[in-house]
C-alpha cells in the first residue's frame, strides 16, 4: 500500500548545534513517504553549513527574508506543505524511528484527525532528564483551552479534514495557537506512546517565570484568539490552574506507566 505523504513542518534559528540530529531522526523514519519543510528565519549561526550537508530531495530549506519569529516560520510552511498529514518537529528536538508510522496507523485505525504523543525530555547535551511528558487521552475544544496539552513535537493532523492553518504573529505560545485552531475542527487524541525527545534548553518557555507566563498567555487569548480582556483573564488563571494539573498528574519520572487517564478534559 502507498504511503501517504507526510509534511513536516520545522521552523529554526540558531540551532546549528542541534539541527544535524533533528534532520537525522527524520531521515531514519520508518515511514519513508515524507516532505521535510525547514523555515530559517535568519540564523546568524552555523545552520546553512549544516543543512547544505543533507542531500536529500525530501528536505526543503526555505530563509525568510527578515527575522519574523516561528510564528511566521510556521505560517510559511503550512503554505508550502502538500502532504495529507501535517506533522510539527523543532530543529533541536527528535522523534523515534517509527513516530510517523505509528502515528499514522493509530489514526488511520480509529479515524482520528488530529493526535499527539507523550514524550521524554532531555537536556542540552541529549542526556535523558527523568521526565516523560503524557496528558489525556482525549483533548476536547474546552480542553485546549485549559491547557496547552500537547508537545510540539509530537502533534498530527489530517490536512484533508482541518484545512490550511495560520495564526497569529504572536512571538510566544504559538503553536498552542495552532493547536486552538485545529482543535476548533477535530478532537485531539494521545497515542500513548513514547516517540519523541523534547530538548529542554535555557531559554525555552517553561523555565521563565511566572509573571512572563501569565502575559504571554494573556496576549495569546486576547490577540490569537480574539477574546475580550475579561475573558482572556478568566482564561489564563484557568491555564495556569490546569498548569498545575499538568505537572503533578500528566509529568512523571521515565520509568513510571501512566495508567487511568481515560477521562476527556
């Protein structure tokens, strides 16, 4: 049977240090039926050198005219993407070899149009951190608006079923912009398995504090989803409630199996 065609969409800057291995995870995947979409939005490091070292007819590298933010680097992939399956992997994080072949089938199979799956983290140097990333098996609209449940890199959808997506010019939290989006037309379900590696680096957002957190979800209510000032309010002290949740239900030390989460948030 003929693969389908999977596009995957990875926004970069400045990450000559990681890229290499990223692009390697893709070209090890099972599934070999694939379009690797690469949006540089202006590196000043080293990682043009690298990427011109891949050969690979499947491997598209794209350079925005201007530095504009994953946000625009996203947008811009999605324009170019041809495959009936949309596919997000950051230039420092890496997939197992057969994340997209799994995926595919667990959807295939149960006719879901949009999934994600947990994920461990790893640090800088990619030495495991303990820590595996699940969530609920099933995510709602209602529910992606209380948490941003899935990690970047492990969300799916079914192009043919959501559409062409663009958010926002938002510089923070925008691929929970998209996944508000996407969410608006399918439900979102987790394979729960562990096939990605989530690089947690200094300057991600999770290690910034809490009154940064609160503004920049604030300004993604207020401006990718074009709520009110109140109920962009009210949505943010939600976010960090289920935050919260998140952490002490859904993150977990490597070796535990996350059992009983069959609840839809």
């Amino acid at each position: 049977m003929q693969q389908d065609l999977v596009s995957i969409i990875m926004p970069s800057y400045n990450t000559g240090r990681f890229i290499k291995d990223t692009i390697d995870s893709v070209l090890a995947q099972t599934h070999t039926n694939w379009e690797l979409i690469i949006v540089d939005d202006c590196s000043t490091d080293n990682t043009d050198e690298v990427v011109s070292t891949f050969h690979d007819e499947r491997i598209k590298y794209i350079k925005n005219e201007k530095n504009s933010g994953a946000a625009v680097s996203r947008n811009r992939a999605l324009r170019e993407a041809k495959g009936k399956w949309i596919a997000f992997l950051d230039s420092d994080d890496l997939w197992e070899p057969q994340k997209l072949e799994k995926q595919i089938m667990f959807m295939v199979e149960h006719g879901y149009h949009f999934s994600y799956t947990n994920y461990v983290e790893i640090n800088e140097d990619s030495t495991p951190n303990g820590k595996l990333v699940t969530g609920p098996k099933r995510v709602t609209k209602r529910g992606m608006y209380n948490y941003c449940w899935p990690g970047c890199l492990t969300v799916m959808y079914n192009a043919e079923t959501v559409g062409l997506i663009q958010i926002a010019d938002i510089k923070k939290n925008n691929d929970y912009a998209m996944w508000l989006k996407v969410c608006k037309k399918a439900n979102c379900y987790l394979l729960d398995e562990t096939l990605a590696r989530y690089r947690k680096r200094s300057g991600s957002i999770s290690n910034h504090g809490y009154m940064k957190l609160i503004k920049w979800h604030y300004k993604l209510y207020r401006e990718a989803e074009n709520k009110n000032p109140i109920s962009a309010t009210f949505l943010t002290v939600r976010n960090l409630f289920f935050g919260v949740i998140k952490k002490t239900a859904y993150k977990k030390n490597a070796h535990y199996t996350i059992q009983g989460k069959n609840d839809a948030i």
